[in-house]
C-alpha cells in the first residue's frame, strides 16, 4: 500500500505496522538515510504549525488601521481637493513620521520575540542512517522513526510500531481527560480519532510508559496541525493587555466627548466647516497616545534582552509585565530550594537482606536501559544510585530484567519482573516508602521508624520490596500486593547555596513563595527550616481533599508547604491562590505540573524541564534559581513602571492640551492651534517620550505588584489636566494682552508652550520623591526631553516655519516662558504631594482572577508552540 498524506493517520491506523514502515520506505534497524530526509524536507516542508517571523505587512497595518487616522488622511485629501495643498502635504507628513516611528519601534520588538522564540527548543529523539539522534521538533518528516515516554509531547501523528504500557492523555483533542492506552494492534477502517488505540497524535502528552512509531503525518496534515492552523493567530489576551485594552477604551470614550464638543463649539463659531472638522479631528488624534503601543513594544523588547542576559526568556513578550504582578509564588523543592544534584548516601536493609541483594534489586526495578553497564534515560534517583554504588554491585551478570509496571503520580512506584541467577522470578517494587510499605504483609516496627528518622533529617527516601512471581504472567499495577519489605535506600540533596538570599529578595518584593511537592511533608518542613523559611505549616494531598475551596483558601496564608499531592490538587491550589490574592505564578519541570502551568498567571518552567512542561510554561529559566526568577519579577515591575509614566503623562498633559483648545475655540475668532501643528505637537512630544523605556524606577515602585488601575489614571487625569489647562490659560492671557498676538503669533507661541509644559512635565510625573534630588532621571529621557524642547523653541525661526503656520517669537516671550514653565511644574509637583497622600486612594478590587479560566484555544496556542518555526532554527541533530 502507499499512504497518502491526505489521510495518512487513518490508512495508517487501519494497516499492521509492518505494511505501514513498508509504505515509508523505511528500517526499523536504520530509519530513514540523509538523503531521503533532505527529499522528504523539501516535498512535506517543516513539522510546523506557524511561524514566528516578524512580518513588515502586519506591523504596517496594526500601525495605520487606526479609524483616526484614516479618516484624517481622508480629510487631508478633501483639503487637497478644495486647494489647500499646503495644508494637505503638511498632515500628510506628519501622520507618515508618526506611523513610520511607530512601524520602526514595533518591528523591532517582534523581530526580538522571534528570536526569543528560536533560543527556546524542543527536541525529539528518531532513529536515522542507524543511530538515535536528538532532533527539533520541527525537522521531522514522515517515515522517521521517533521515541516517546512519560512526560513528552507527541511531536507527530505516529503510527505505533513498539509500546510499553503506552498512555496518552488526548484531552486536547478528544476532550476525554482520562489516559488512553495504547497498543500496536490495527483498529477497522473509519474508527473515530478517539479510538485510534495504534496512534500516537500530534500534541497529545505520554503520561505513562514509552513506545515507538513511525511519523505519518506532520504540521497542518496532522489532526493536531489543523486544528492550530484553523485558529485566530490572535493569543488569548494576558491581564496586561486587557487592562491596555480598557484603558483605550476609556482614551476613545473621552475623545470622542471632547472632539465632538470642540467640533460643536467652532461650528456654531462661524468658522469653516473643513477646518473645523479638521481641527475637531486632531483633537481626537491629539487626546489619543498614539505611541503608546510602541512605547509599549520598545519597553518589552528591550526588557526581553535584559532578561535573556539574566538566563530568563519570556515565550510571549506580554508575560513580563504578568510577572511583575506575581504576589503568589507556587514552586517545587528539588532544583529549586535544593542543588537538585541528588547523592545515595546509604542503605537500610531488612533483616535478614543483604545490602548487596538490595541494592541490585533497587537497580533492576528501573525504567532505564542499561547500556555497556550504565543506565540510559531514567530519573535523577535512579542515576544517583548507579553512582553512588561499587561498581562490583551494578555488575548485574544472570539477572534479567522482563516486564515492567512504569511508575506514575498517583501509585508513586515502580514495578519490574526480574529472573535472578538460579531462573526465580521476582516482582520487585520501588517507590515512596508510604506508598510501598502499604502494600507490603508485615512492616517491622524498626523500618517504619527509620523512615521517620531519615525524614526528619530531611533525606530523600525510596522503599523496596519484592514477592515471588511468575515469570509467564506479565505484570499489573493491582498486583502490587502482599510484598515482602527489603529495605530502604537513602538520598541526600542538600538546600541550594544562596536560596535563602533569593527568598528574601522574592519577599522584599512582595512574593509569597510556598512549597508544592510530592515529596513528603517532614522532609520538605526540614528543607525550608535550613534554608530560613520557617513561618507556616504544612498540608498533604490526602488533607487537601478534605477541604471545601473556601476553607482551602481561609487556611492558605498560614501554610507554606502542600506536600503529596497529586497534578489536581497542584492545579487546585493555583485556582484558590488566584481567588484570593494577585497575580500567581507556578514553578515545575515535570509532567504532573502541567496542570498547574495552565492554571497559573504565569506559568513558569526551565530549559531541562519535559516537553509538556515547557509547553504549558509562559517563561523559561535557563537556570533553575530562583535569584533568576527575582530578576525577572523586578524587570517585569520596572517595564510596566515606565509603561505607566507614560500614560499618565500622556492622558493628563494631553487632556489638558485638548480642553485648552475647546476653551480657547470659545473665545477666539481663529482656531488656538492649526491641526497640522497640533498633530505635529503631538508626534514631537511622543518621539522624545519613546526614551522612557531606559528611565530609572525607583526601588519603592519594585517592591509590590504592579498591574492597571483605570481608577487611578482616571483620578490622575482630571487632576493635573485641568492643572496643565490652566497654564495655557494663562498663555493665552499673556499673548492677547501683553503681546497683542494675532492668529500665527497666537498659535505659534502656544505650540512652544504647549511643547515645552509637556516634555519637561515627565520629570515631576516620573516619581513619586523629589525629581532630580532624590530621584534622577536616565541620560537618555533626560537629553531627548530637552531636545524637544529646544526643537519646539528653534521651530518658528527655521525656513519652514512659513510653511507649518508659524512667525517668529519676540524675545521677551522666552522670559514668559520660563517663567511658566518653572512655576507649573513647581506647582504640579505640589499636586503631586497632594495628590498621592489624599486623591490616589485604591478603586475597588475588580473580579479575583480565580474567576477566570483559560479557554481551549489558549491550551491549543500553547501545545502548538513547539511546532512553529524561527527563522535562526537550523534542525541540525545530535547524535548519541
């Protein structure tokens, strides 16, 4: 038979394995050759669902789809049209500068995610040209052999040649939360895709056993792939951009108040339509932030950077500012609180068991492959023990290892049937001491005691224990019954050098860290005693149960560490930390902390961690440290202190501007400002804020968590507006009556004003202390806000002050100017004192975040992350 692509999973499923590999073209010795991969490469493209190329085209049109900005160029047009070309050319211009620096900005903040993205990698193991290589994701092509096991994520639609009490947890495209299990045997033509028992299906997790099969389709051909293809491109929106999205919202709901006011007031004026419609249009462009997204953008490119030099790297630049709103930290203990370099230290044998018997038996009862007499694969106790034994002992000649029983979260142990020397067979399993001894008959007092005794002394214990077996009878996870205890085997992973320090500093920014382990509950208090973290209690698994949410979260902040507990219950406390507190964040490398990952705020994994952690994660450390992790919170606080100046600048010194205008409109017989200057005014004053992404924040701003408050801006908004409206006010004033200004000279000396108020204004808006005494600001916003300035100053004596509508200002109008300039932002810093000690009280807490689940199309996102592609991505495998 030959398989089409087309319907490759489903001729696949409905052939043995052998016709299926025969079809391929490929060995199950060999795999697939050099040659026949770069063939296949080049037919079937990249194992890829999308990519994350930063695209010209759509960052052009997120920069002019803008109906403001349409509708201006609309009318620019118009003017043209009507003969006021200068006019025409003049906006014209100046909304190209303004979508060009906005285009500049956010093109560079995709191309720095993209390449966030390419350091990110996830692999998979194939056989090809005869030997196992280690390979991205992304480079398969069908007929490569590939191998799976616990943890992983299904890099392609696999037809199953070899399984091992292979399950799979298909929830992401079935629905069915329960494990599937899996076998070789073919299914009838036509089963349904959750009866595919044979296959393997892209994206779906390995929770227990291992296998091999075939790739038979790959990206968008696979059932997975074309259910990520047919979704928005669109991410699911993170809490920072909601609040972003609110407070645009609120920016139009204020515009359009004020720009129909200001339209309304000069009709009824008598002035012309065209320039009153004009002028009432930039207005609205005037009130609106209209960098903000590339202030925005430039602040998490350049904070990606730093934290990518700090060993952090954030899969979705949003996340950072998720990160400085963390109040909840929920991390696991080994790697983490501990080296995570695990030692076997001692034995503890039964009466009447040689260590020497017990040690092999604990060597044999593994889910490794032993290879030229060491392990391959297998978890971190398991290599610990191979070292830490003479090598006399792991010599392990006429033992034979058979069946096994893989080890999963909720048995907590590993079974294997093993025939020893003289032909016996025997059932030997290994595991967490409470676990194991309870299916043992008798227990001797003085083991049980020694348990508590290593626990205490916070050791990582495993239990042994065998029965005699039958070796035609292959093995079941209920026949783990009426054993005979062997003995115990002692690991010593002692606390992480300097984590006491890292705590503290996660503390002194206002993070709560607790422990979630499935270690037991001795152990894990002991840990935390050594390392300083002594407040709290500790909860286990079976405790948990017991609990209704509310009284789980009523109990939450007196406990510091939840211990046994299974992937629910992880991803239960995550939900009840969210329903009670902040931004949560949740730490974990393996399978079982998947669920927590996707529940969490921010979830949070390493390089090392499995497939489905780093999936699931929103961060990746590439070192497990949590000084790493404080460095990442602390960026993400100092990004969005700097995103928040600059909206509060914006929206107060730009409200005030734009009321200043609809007062001035009353009164005056021609318009305050020309629109091409207000929109001019506007693009200069944005240009010199684009520096803030590099200010200085002040220490008391990283010490809590940092998120939106529309309440707050709104407060912040019609406080020092009206305090900016004032002064021009007052400018106007002062150019009637002491300058006997008319129109150009008017509109020219408060352009200058307006310009000068506005850019210096930043300095008192930026902290809450003292500016430039107790809080300085960077090189870089301090020189490009007095550029500003002097740019706005120097206009109206340049060739082409004609042009943009200005004349010449006399002399004496600088010393006014000064003298403005000083006395407002003297007075705003006075508001300022008042403001944040009487006006700046907390608007009422919006709904917990606990009520907030995330959606399949999320999970869907984040499964498909593995399989998009870089333009860095070179595929290039690793032997072994």
């Amino acid at each position: 038979m030959a398989i089409r692509q087309s319907d490759a999973l489903g001729e696949a499923s409905a052939a043995g394995a052998e016709e299926v590999l025969a079809s391929l073209g490929v060995s199950m010795v060999k795999g697939l050759s050099s040659a026949e991969i770069t063939e296949r490469r080049a037919r079937w493209g990249p194992n890829a669902v999308a990519t994350h190329r930063a695209h010209v085209g759509q960052v052009l049109w997120r920069q002019v789809r803008s109906p403001l900005l349409l509708l201006l160029l609309v009318t620019a047009a118009a003017s043209s049209f009507l003969g006021e070309h200068s006019d025409a050319v003049i906006i014209g211009v100046i909304v190209g500068l303004s979508v060009g620096l906005g285009f500049v900005n956010e093109y560079r903040a995709e191309r720095a995610a993209a390449a966030m993205h390419a350091k990110i990698r996830h692999t998979t193991v194939v056989r090809r040209d005869g030997v196992l290589s280690e390979v991205d994701v992304t480079d398969l092509v069908p007929g490569d052999l590939v191998t799976v096991k616990m943890g992983d994520v299904v890099p392609a639609d696999l037809r199953l040649v070899e399984t091992s009490d292979l399950a799979c947890i298909e929830s992401i495209l079935t629905g069915e939360g329960l494990p599937a299990d899996k076998s070789t045997t073919p299914v009838p033509a036509g089963t349904a895709l959750a009866e595919l028992t044979d296959c393997a299906l892209m994206g779906t997790v390995v929770s227990s056993g291992e296998g091999r099969g075939v790739v038979v389709a790959t990206g968008s051909r696979a059932v997975f792939g074309r259910i990520a293809a047919g979704l928005s491109a669109a991410e699911v929106e993170t809490g920072f951009q909601k609040g972003l999205r609110r407070f645009s919202m609120f920016l139009v709901e204020v515009g359009g108040v004020l720009t129909a006011l200001v339209f309304v007031i000069n009709v009824l004026g008598h002035k012309p339509l065209l320039d009153a419609l004009m002028f009432s249009l930039a207005i609205a462009v005037g009130i609106t932030p209209q960098l903000l997204p590339a202030v925005v953008s430039t602040s998490l490119a350049a904070g990606s950077r730093h934290l990518a030099r700090v060993k952090v790297l954030v899969k979705r630049l949003v996340c950072i500012e998720d990160l400085g709103d963390m109040a909840l930290l929920l991390t696991d203990k080994t790697g983490t609180l501990t080296e995570g370099r695990i030692r076997f230290i001692r034995q503890r044998a039964c009466s009447g068991v040689d260590e020497t018997a017990l040690t092999r038996l604990a060597l044999l009862a593994t889910e490794s492959d032993v290879s030229a007499g060491r392990p391959v694969g297998g978890n971190p106790l398991d290599q610990a023990l191979w070292d830490g034994v003479p090598g006399d002992v792991t010599n392990l000649a006429g033992w034979m290892k058979g069946d096994l029983v893989p080890f999963d979260h909720r048995r907590r142990m590993t079974s294997a049937v093993v025939r020893d020397p003289g032909g016996a067979g025997l059932l030997v399993t290994k595991g967490a001491p409470e676990a194991v001894l309870d299916r043992c008959r008798e227990v001797p007092e003085d083991l049980r005691r020694a348990v508590e005794e290593e626990f205490a002394q916070g050791n990582r214990v495993v239990a042994v224990a065998s029965k005699r077996w039958d070796l035609a009878r292959a093995p079941r996870a209920d026949d783990e019954h009426g054993l005979s205890p062997a003995g115990l085997l002692v690991f010593l992973d002692p606390p992480k050098a300097g984590v006491g320090a890292s705590l503290g500093r996660l503390r002194e920014l206002g993070v709560d860290v607790k422990i979630v382990t499935g270690d037991n509950p001795v152990v894990a208090l002991k840990v935390c005693r050594d390392i300083g973290l002594t407040d709290g209690t500790a909860i286990t698994g079976p405790e948990l149960a017991g609990l209704s949410d509310d009284e789980l979260a009523a109990r939450m902040p007196g406990i510091t560490v939840f211990a046994r507990v299974s992937p629910e219950d992880k991803a239960r406390i995550v939900h009840v930390g969210r329903s009670r507190t902040g931004g949560v964040g949740f730490l974990g490398d393996g399978v079982n902390d998947a669920p927590a990952l996707h529940a969490a705020d921010v979830g949070i994994s390493v390089d090392t961690a499995t497939d489905v952690a780093k999936d699931a994660a929103d961060v990746i450390l590439l070192e497990k440290d949590l000084d790493v992790l404080a460095d990442g919170v602390t960026e993400g606080r100092r990004i969005f202190a700097n995103t928040i100046k600059y909206v509060m600048m914006g929206t107060s010194s730009n409200f005030g501007n734009m009321f200043s205008a609809a007062g001035g409109s009353t009164f005056l017989r021609f318009l305050p400002m020309l629109p091409g200057q207000i929109l001019l005014n506007n693009l200069l004053y944005d240009a010199g804020q684009l520096a803030i992404p590099t200010d200085h924040v002040d220490e008391e701003r990283l010490h809590r968590p940092s998120h939106w408050d529309i309440g707050f801006i709104r407060r912040f908004m019609l406080v020092f507006g009206p305090l900016s409206s004032l002064f021009d006010f007052a400018t106007f004033a002062l150019m009637l009556g002491l300058f006997h200004a008319g129109e150009s000279l008017f509109q020219t000396g408060w352009f200058v004003e307006s310009l000068a108020t506005q850019a210096l204004i930043i300095f008192v808006i930026r902290t809450h202390r003292v500016p430039f005494l107790r809080s300085r600001p960077s090189l870089a916003l301090t020189v490009t806000s007095l550029a500003v300035v002097l740019v706005g100053a120097v206009l109206p004596a340049t060739p082409v002050a004609r042009l943009l509508g200005f004349t010449p200002l006399p002399v004496a109008y600088f010393g006014m100017l000064v003298g403005l300039v000083v006395t407002y932002l003297v007075l705003v810093e006075l508001g300022k004192y008042w403001f944040y000690r009487v006006a700046a009280m907390p608007t009422p807490a919006q709904a917990p975040k606990g009520a907030v689940v995330r959606p399949h199309a999320r999970r869907v996102h984040r499964r498909a992350a593995p399989f998009h592609v870089s333009p860095s991505r070179s595929g290039r495998p690793r032997t072994r």
